[in-house]
C-alpha cells in the first residue's frame, strides 16, 4: 500500500473507532442534559408561579398601608398619577428588554443548533438544543427572581397597593 493509502485507511480506522466511542458518550451527555433542562425548565415555572403569587399578595398587604394616614401623607407629595406612570414607564421598558432577550436568544440558538447539526451529526445538535434551552430557562428564572426582588422593593409594593386603592376608590 501507499503511504496515502495508509494514512487514509488508518484515519478511516480511527474516525470509525472515534464514532463508536463518541457515540456511548453523546448519549449519556444527551441523558443528563435533557435531565438538566427539565429541572430548569420546572425551575423557571415555580418562579413565574411565586411571582404570580407575589404580585396578587403584595397589593392586597400594601393596600391597608397606603390607606393609613402615613400613606395618604406619602402619596400626596407625588400625585398618583405621576408615580404611577413612572413605575409603569419602568416595567414597560424592562418587559420590552425580557422579549428582546427571547426574541434573540431564540433566533441565535435555532441557528446555531442547525449548523452543529449540519457539522456534527443529529446526536451533536440535540445536545446544542438542550444546551440552549437550559440557557434560557436559567435566564427566565433570573428575569422572574428579578421581578420577585422588584415586587418586594417599596416601588413594587406601593405600586401594587395604589392599583388597588384606586379600584377600591
């Protein structure tokens, strides 16, 4: 044989025996990291559930406050409607930034699945997919860590709570 034909015949050996091995390992990579995205993926929904919660306890808690003669004091210094639309100006901007993000992040990790698939083969790009999906629930559950911190803040609680009074009024 030439010494081509041997480079060639030994790289076909080697690639073939990469395969086999590689393959064993990609699945049990592919196991965990679809393991990883559904707990991600459960995390992401247990916040938005405490969030959700949050949102509904925070006014009905602040609504007596803001009725009390401290809160009347308060509110006076800024009229409601004012405070209001400056705290919605806020969470207008940042539920804005949160659907880019998505927007973004969706586009980026299709594409970028598609080329390690067209690369690497089916098994590869599986794990690009989970890898990616488990990025975005991770970014979901800090966005909604986000907004839970933010609906603890004065701002957040006081926002709430004179939505509330103002149906309540």
């Amino acid at each position: 044989m030439s010494l081509a034909a041997e480079e060639k015949n030994g790289a076909t050996a080697r690639e073939n025996k990469n395969k086999v091995v590689g393959t064993t390992k990609k699945s049990a990579v592919n196991k965990t990291l679809k393991r990883v995205r559904k707990l991600t993926k459960m995390t992401e929904k247990i916040s938005k559930a405490m969030h959700d919660g949050l949102g509904r306890a925070s006014g009905l808690v602040m609504a007596p406050l803001v009725k009390s003669q401290i809160g009347q004091t308060f509110l006076a210094m800024v009229p409601r409607e004012v405070l209001l639309a400056s705290l919605d100006a806020v969470n207008t901007v940042l539920d804005a930034l949160e659907a880019v993000e998505k927007q973004a992040f969706s586009a980026t990790s299709g594409a970028a699945t598609r080329m390690v698939i067209n690369r690497f083969g089916e098994s590869a790009g599986e794990a690009t997919e989970d890898a990616f999906a488990t990025v975005g629930h991770v970014t979901g559950t800090t966005w909604n860590i986000f907004k839970i911190r933010k609906a603890i803040a004065p701002p957040g609680l006081l926002k709430n709570a004179v939505k509330n009074t103002n149906r309540n009024s």
